[in-house]
C-alpha cells in the first residue's frame, strides 16, 4: 500500500468532533428534560410506557422498560462492533468516528444503554429495594441503573478520548489501545447474559432485573397465589 493510500494518522477532523459533541449534548437535553418532567408530574408518557413494559412482561414498570431499552441498544452495539473490526480487517484505518457507518451504531448503542439507566432511576416512586441509593426525599435509584449510567457512561467517554490519543500517537496497529479497551470494557459489562427470555443484557440490566422481579415476587405473596404476570417473569 503506497503512502498515498494510507488513512489519516492523526485524529477526526474538528467539524466531525463537533457534529458528534452537539448531537450528544442535545440528546443528553433531551433525555433531562424528559425526566425533569416526569418527576415533577408534567408528563405521564414515561409512566404509561413503563406500566405498558411492566403488564408485558411481569417486572416492576421502573424496571421494565429501561431492560427492554437496554437490550435492544445491546444488540444495536454489538452489531455495529462486529461490523467495525470487519471494515478495518477490509479497508484498514478510519478517517475519522462519523466516516465509519458502524461508529453510529455502536455510539446509538451505548446512548441507549445510558439512556436506559438514566429511565431506571427516574421511573421509581419510593424506595425500589433495600440497596438502593437515595437522591432526595423519597426519590431512590436502583443501583442497577446507576451501573447502567456507570458502564455506558465509560465506554463512550473512550470515544472523544480516542481521539485525543491518535492526535497524540497516531494510529493504533491493533485493536487493544488504551480508549478502546476503554470502550471494549464499558460495553462487555455491559454484555453478560442473564436469565431473561427476551434479551442480552448487560450487569446494569440484570441487576434492574433480578430486583424488580424480586419486588414483583414481594408484591405477589402479598396478593395471594392467584396473582401472575400476564406473559412471562424471570425465573420461568
């Protein structure tokens, strides 16, 4: 390969490092202001879907739907990782994160796994189980969302920090540079394989599962032996 047909060395250019900070800041606005409305009463479109979640699939509604969310941004992730190793094994280096097609579905991947644990702490009311973090009032997030947050959260933070280490050092000649380890790991955690019908999830999502499902198992003993979901339940 001649020096003429090698990819840039360096990192993005700067139009494609703003193009991808501004859409992701107006999503992350986006997704706040969804929330500040539903805790404070303003919208019921949050509840509605989450009850919709919970009837579906027999989880508590906080629970419910941010595993839903979670798992289909999985498998969006993975998707577009398994296509991103396979471009780079055929056409080499990227000329940047927004000339990549799969870029953008492991980047929609890993918003939506944050977006599904920032849901998994906005959606309780009260207290949903015994380890959970209290924020205010009576205002608790389950820690499985807030490892949902934690784990997305570092994975895509590897991805402006790339960008930093090729301006510094160029290109990487193997997979496992420091930033992609960083977004490799962010989204392994988030890639474990719990016991749930309908999803890969990840350790965030199992932990939102297994205590929402124990707080639907808590709730049935105490309406009786009659009480079921109306599809399915972990551990079925």
């Amino acid at each position: 390969m001649n020096a003429a047909d090698t990819s840039p060395a360096g990192g993005a250019e700067i139009v494609e490092v703003v193009i991808a900070t501004g859409g992701a800041l107006l999503a992350t606005l986006a997704l706040l202001a969804l929330g500040f409305a539903h805790r404070t009463g303003r919208t019921q479109l949050l509840r509605r879907v989450a009850e919709f979640a919970a009837r579906e699939s027999g989880l508590k509604p906080w629970a419910a739907l941010p595993s839903l969310i979670a798992a289909a941004s999985l498998l969006v992730a993975l998707l577009g990782m398994y296509w991103d190793i396979s471009l780079h094994i055929d056409d080499g280096r990227d000329a940047g994160p927004l000339a990549n097609p799969a870029h953008y579905l492991i980047l929609f991947g890993l918003y939506g796994i944050f977006a599904a644990g920032f849901l998994a702490i906005v959606l309780p009311d009260g207290r949903p189980s015994r380890g959970a973090v209290r924020i205010a009032g009576d205002w608790h997030a389950p820690l499985g969302g807030i490892a949902m947050i934690a784990s997305s959260a570092f994975a895509l933070i590897g991805f402006p920090l790339d960008d930093v280490w090729h301006r510094i050092f160029g290109q990487d000649v193997t997979l496992w540079g420091p930033t992609h380890v960083m977004i490799i790991g962010g989204t392994l955690t988030a890639a474990v394989s719990p016991r749930a019908a309908f999803a890969v999830s990840g350790a965030g999502v199992v932990l939102v599962v297994v205590v929402g499902a124990l707080a639907w198992r808590a709730r049935h003993r105490s309406l009786g032996p009659d009480a079921r979901p109306q599809r399915w339940s972990i551990g079925t």
